[in-house]
C-alpha cells in the first residue's frame, strides 16, 4: 500500500481538473524536517506547467510566506493561505484547502486555520496531478503522502473534518462532486 522513494521522483496520478470556479482537497502529510526557506517542495500539485490551473501545498518555499501553505495562481498572482501552527518534522499532518469562490481555506488536522482573499484559478490546459513534484522540475518533496481526495466543489467546515476521518468515511463526502480519491499511499523519503 506504499511507494517508498527519495525525494527524486514523482508520482502521476491522474489527470485535473481545469479552470474550476471552486474546489476542496484533502490529504495526509509527513515530512521528514521541518517546514522552511532552504528549498521549493510542492508535495500536492494538482498540475504543474505551461498554462494550466495551478493548485498547491507547500511545505517548504524559498519565498518568504510560502512555506507551510496552500493556494493558487490566479489573475493577480499567487495568494497562499499559511498555517499558523508550528509544523514538526516526522508528524503526520491532516491538510486540506477549499476555494469557495472568493478565499482560499487552509485546514489543518480538521480545522480552518488561514484564509486569503483570492481570484478564481486561472489556466486551461488539464495536465496529470503531480504528486512529491513542483512546476514538474527537480523540486521533489521527500515527505510521505497518503490518502488524497479532491472535489470541484467548495466543501463546508463539517464535510473538511469528515475528510480527516478514514479514507472509507471520506470517499462518501460529496462523491458525485469528487475528482477522485487515492486509496493508497505514497512514500517519498
């Protein structure tokens, strides 16, 4: 049920969605250090070149703020909601986003952490969900990813904290609306 690797590869999962006016994600999350500035890893990027629809989680970014968040690239840039908690290396972490058409939700182990004012994802060409890859370059996570699902719709605070739940109970959180689900894990470290 795991892939091990070392943070030099990438996982293709499947393929995104384009240009969603909302959307919601979840994922489990284990990094082997901290998050910081030394290096760019994007271990969940739903699609990572040219001009398609840019989703992301940061864990560490070399820009300053853009470590240990989530957002996307819209009209005006980049708006990232960060979490305010201290992350810890080797914790398994439950992070999730929601754009509810206006801002970018950060959830964290359950609950909305951050929010950030943001435009609607910009970008048309669906390219596959890349996951432990950023921009499809050498900027591999090293961490271990596990049980992911996405839906194109904003999913509310209550349905977020079932998605931290088993994998079972998640997959029927709005499961006409979800883009898909992983039912295993993937290791990179």
């Amino acid at each position: 049920m795991a892939r091990q690797g070392n943070g030099t590869t990438a996982k293709i999962v499947g393929s995104a969605f384009t240009t969603p006016t909302t959307y919601s994600w979840h994922l489990f999350y284990r990094d082997p250090a901290a998050p910081g500035n030394a290096k760019v890893t994007e271990p969940w990027n739903p699609s990572v070149s040219g001009n398609a629809v840019s989703i992301f989680f940061a864990w560490h970014h070399t820009s300053p703020g853009y470590d240990k968040s989530v957002g996307h690239r819209d009209s005006g840039g980049w708006p990232n909601a960060r979490f305010t908690s201290s992350l810890l290396a080797n914790t398994w972490y439950a992070v999730g986003a929601v754009f509810d058409g206006t801002n970018i939700h950060a959830f964290l182990n359950g609950v909305d952490e951050a929010q950030i004012a943001a435009g609607n994802p910009v970008g048309s060409n669906p390219l596959p969900v890349a996951l432990a890859a950023s921009g499809g370059t050498t900027q591999f996570a090293d961490g271990a990813i596990a049980e992911i699902g996405m839906w194109n719709v904003a999913l509310s605070a209550s349905e977020m904290i079932l998605s931290t739940s088993s994998m079972v109970e998640r997959s029927s959180v709005r499961t006409p609306s979800a883009v898909f689900f992983t039912l295993f894990s993937v290791w990179y470290e």
